[in-house]
C-alpha cells in the first residue's frame, strides 16, 4: 500500500516555473514507477511523464518534453516534477501516481496502469 501527497502547485506567469513534489508513503518506494498526470479543465486526465523505480528511465508526453524534468529522491521516497517554461494550456489539476513495478511499460502512460493516486494539486499558468 502506498499513499501519495502532491504539493508544490500554485499560480505562475507564462514562461515561468513550479516543482511540483509528490511524497510517498511505505518502505519500499523504489520498487514503483511514478507517473505525474493532469486534467485541464473540462478535458480527460491525461500523461505527463514518467519514472522508473531507480530513476534511471523516464518517459515524457510530447507536450512536455523539453520543458518538465521528472526526478526523485528514493530516499525521501520522494518524486519532483520541475515545470519550467509553463504556457496558459498546462493549466490543470496535477496528480502523481504509482505503480508496484520497476521498470518503464507502455501501459504506465495510462491512468489504468497505477493503483494507487495523490489527490492532486492545481496549477495556474496565466498569460
């Protein structure tokens, strides 16, 4: 069982920056993948990136790449998602999730590939 808090959100400028932190709960943190999603308003949630239990793979949404860095602290069984550059459309609620595996699948960039979720924090970029 893992429980996850998110933190970090708030209101930024265009072009600006947030790190979003994603604290976990449990013993045995780098045994799970986490995944950091987001759901704009009136939209599905959506994939942002990805990292594997050992922090050496990650994986990012098109949208991000180039501009978000997911990393994690399995000491502090803790994961960040630094946004840098943010534009008005990564506005959303962000949620970190995790996943009782390693390693990187395609599945881990849907929503029904985690167990277990945060319950989000709101991040508002405007223009």
């Amino acid at each position: 069982q893992v429980q996850l808090v998110e933190s970090g959100g708030g209101l930024v400028q265009a072009g600006g920056s947030l790190r979003l932190s994603c604290a976990a709960s449990g013993r045995t943190f780098s045994r799970y993948v986490v995944g950091w999603f987001r759901q704009p308003p009136g939209k599905e949630r959506e994939f942002v990136t990805a990292i594997s239990g050992n922090g050496g793979s990650t994986y990012y949404a098109d949208s991000v790449k180039g501009r978000f860095t997911i990393s994690r602290d399995n000491a502090k069984s803790t994961v960040f998602l630094l946004m840098n550059s943010l534009k008005p459309e990564d506005t959303a609620v962000y949620y970190c999730a995790a996943e009782g595996t390693s390693t990187l699948a395609v599945r881990l960039t849907q929503t029904t590939g985690y167990d277990y979720w945060g319950q989000g924090t709101q991040v508002s970029v405007s223009s």
